[in-house]
C-alpha cells in the first residue's frame, strides 16, 4: 500500500524585507499508516514550518514554493500542496483526516469559550451532527484520555485547567474526529517530568485504539527512544538523516545526529561531569553557509570540502539515509585519514 503522507523535496519560503528565508529545502519523507516517525532537531531546524507545511497553514509571509505533499485517503492520493490554503477541501482534511498538536494549548483554545463548546465545534463541524451527540462524544473523548469528571470539565474555560489537563483537552479535540495521522508538534515541552510521562503514555495507548499514525516533533532524544519507529533528523531546514529508531541510536552517521545524541544526559554519569554540547549555534537562514550547512560546528570538518560542497544523501541502507560527504564515495580519497 501507498504510505499515508509522503512528503516529496518540500521547499517552503519566507520573503521578508531583508531577504528570502528558505525555511525548508527538499525535505522528504514518508509515514506509513499506524507507525511513529519522529522529527527532531534543534529550536529553528524548521520542524513546525513543516508540520504547518503539511496543513497548509504556514504563516505569511511563508508560501510553498516547491515540492509536494501526498495524502492517501482510502484509496484515492490527494495532492495537499494543489489544494487551495483557504478552500473546502483542506479545511475538511484539517481536524477530520489530519489533526495537530500545537506547542501551546492557550494559543490553541479560545479563552472567550468553554472546552466543550470548542471540542462540540470541531465534532460538528466534520461529522454533520447535532449538539446532543456532539456532547456525547466530547465527553467520551475527554473520558478516554483520562480527563477527570468530563461533565464538569466541558463548562470550564482554558485558564480554569491545569496544563496537564489543558494539554489533555488539546489531545481530545484533536483526536475527537479519531484522524488517520496526528501530528504532534513539541507535545509536553512545558510540563513537568511526571506529566510528560502521563501525556506520552496517553497517545501510545491511543494510538493502538485508533490505530493512528503519528508524527512527533520533538528536540528530545531521549523521548524518541522510546516513542518512534523511524526518526528524521533536521538541521536549517533539511534532512540530514533518517533511519528507524534502532538503527539512528547504535549506529549514527552524520556529524549532526551524534552531536545531538552525545548531547543526551547520561544515567550513571560521574558526579561533577560536564555535558555535552554542540558548539556554536544555528546559523541566521538569510546568511547560509557555503557547503554543508553544518560544517562551522562540525568536528569532522574537512577543509577544501565541507566548506565548499553542498553534500547530497547518500543511501546507506534501505532505510537509512545521510547527508554527507563522509560516505560520498566522490570524495573517499580526499577524506581518507592520513
């Protein structure tokens, strides 16, 4: 079967007054029905342009000016980048097929209307149904995911709830039309360890009910261990890897992702330790660097070649993928040690 969302060389820009920002190059990728594929990648690798990409709501300036977008519904493939932004047809996908996540629930939820109403909208918005059954489910779902006393919570308003809970009442809504992709932008950045666990517990067992595809945005490796079936890493707007979860933590190849994972702390670590970091920091996109974009912190940086050639993805295995030209066989003589 065709994948559920397949993502091919996505280019997404920003014209500004200073310039154009390229936000995303050729960004491409697949997620296949009922799996987990993590995003990862430090703050303004381009993550959530991306996942608003998909949607179709990336804030202007920023358009798509190449690449596409290929959702799999049934049996029919629907071209999400030829759809018009603002028209019927990928406002019935939104919410319905597709549901998102977003880093903060207040900015999600109107702060003028209570958690049911908002919850009762979006089941009758994509389900044509009326209120009394809308209510029935809004409070199933709230049910489901574990929020306590649903009655109660439907006449709240935002500021009302905990953000444990808030966060929960974002998960219902968007799962309260039980979509067939989920994406889940930096879901738990701003809770507490504890709660954290809670609300990634909740969409793992949700997403067996619902056999539902995910795809987590994240800068927490330590989270996609235990939560991915594949991962993409991302670095100033392109894919610098991607492998399944096993293979990306015991055998990274590009420079980037062992940073990143180097970069995790360690149990067991002696007391007085230093961590680890990645030196330097994201590049300004309007001032790109010639090559690779990651050579200016790179430890592997070859002179003459890294600063001067832009590296294309080398195929490594099957599913596993760098960008780099350490395994360019082109430049193997050139980088040879000695």
């Amino acid at each position: 079967m065709a994948p559920l969302l397949k993502v091919q060389n996505l280019k997404v820009h920003f014209h500004t007054d200073e310039g154009v920002v390229e936000a995303l190059r050729d960004v491409s990728f697949e997620v296949e029905r009922g799996e987990t594929v993590a995003i990862v990648g430090e703050s303004g690798c381009g993550k959530s342009v991306m996942a608003r990409a998909i949607l179709r709501i990336v804030p202007s300036p920023g358009r798509i000016v190449e690449g596409q977008v290929t959702y799999a519904r049934d049996d029919e493939a629907i071209d999400l980048t030829a759809l018009d932004a603002k028209g019927a047809a990928i406002r019935d996908i939104r919410g319905a097929d597709i549901a998102m996540i977003f880093q903060e629930p207040m900015a999600t939820f109107s702060p003028v209307h209570t958690i049911g109403n908002q919850i009762n909208e979006a089941i009758m918005l994509h389900q044509g149904i009326d209120q009394t059954r809308a209510t029935a489910q809004t409070l199933d779902i709230l049910d489901r995911v574990g929020m306590p006393r649903p009655p109660r919570i439907i006449h709240r308003y935002p500021h009302q709830l905990s953000g444990g809970m808030l966060q929960r009442a974002m998960i219902a809504m968007a799962l309260s039309c039980r979509p067939q992709l989920l994406i889940a932008d930096e879901p738990t950045t701003a809770l507490d360890v504890t709660t954290q666990a809670q609300i990634l517990r909740l969409l793992y067992d949700l997403q067996g009910e619902f056999n539902m595809a995910i795809l987590f945005i994240t800068h927490d490796l330590s989270v996609v261990s235990q939560f991915a079936d594949r991962v993409v890493v991302m670095y100033l707007g392109e894919v610098v890897e991607s492998a399944d979860v096993i293979t990306l933590f015991e055998e990274p190849k590009h420079p980037y992702t062992k940073a990143l994972l180097d970069s995790i702390p360690q149990t067991g670590a002696g007391r007085g330790q230093r961590l680890q970091s990645i030196s330097g920091t994201i590049p300004n996109p309007l001032h790109r660097p010639r090559g690779c974009l990651f050579h200016p912190r790179c430890s592997s940086f070859r002179p003459g070649i890294c600063d001067r050639v832009e590296p294309r993805e080398i195929v490594l295995e099957a599913d596993h993928r760098a960008r780099c030209v350490l395994y360019d066989e082109r430049y193997a003589e050139a980088i040879a040690p000695g």
